[in-house]
C-alpha cells in the first residue's frame, strides 16, 4: 500500500504478521418452543424427551412449564446442523417453533 504525500508515492510500511491464528469458534444456535393452544403438556414433554439428547422427564417438564408461563423456552443450543435437525424433528412434531437463532 502506499500513500501519495505532495505529489509523491510514499511506501506504507504494514506490521508483520505475528503468525497467530485467531480461532473464533461457530455460534451456537438455539432451538426455542413457543406455547401455543395446540400441544398439551404430556405431548410438549414427550416431544423433548424422544428427540432432545439428554432430556430427562424433569427437565422436559421444567421446559415445558417455562414455555406455558413465559411463551417460549430454549430446550437445546449447540452446533448448527444439529440445531436444524432437532428443530425440523419437533416441527414435524406439532410443536410451534421460533426461527432458530445463533
């Protein structure tokens, strides 16, 4: 790069690269169930526990119970692909679901 000063091209000396690499690891993107009048609670439950990994029965209710009293509750965040996959598994489910967001 060089800057013109009076007429005259002048070099523009850049820092030397320090050899690091930046990692910036991918975001993680949150699969959220929105209430709705539709889905009872046995079926909102059932639902988290057959297609979460890990979902145990009182989490599945505690999620549940925050998506009735506050309209939505994130019920798993992590990498993208398996974002995409949980989400489309509990669309097809019935359960009202927002975007998924990174």
């Amino acid at each position: 790069m060089a800057t013109i000063r009076s007429g005259f091209l002048s070099p523009t000396l850049t820092p030397e690269k320090t050899g690091q690499t930046v990692r910036k690891s991918y975001p993680n993107y949150k699969v959220i169930v929105l209430n709705d009048d539709e889905n009872t609670f046995e079926h909102v439950i059932s639902c988290l526990m057959k297609y979460i990994p890990g979902m145990n029965g009182d989490l599945a209710r505690d999620l549940t119970n925050q998506i009735h009293h506050e309209g939505q509750a994130i019920v798993w965040a992590g990498p993208q692909e398996q974002a995409e996959l949980y989400h489309q598994q509990l669309l097809r489910a019935g359960l009202t679901m927002a975007p998924l967001e990174p």
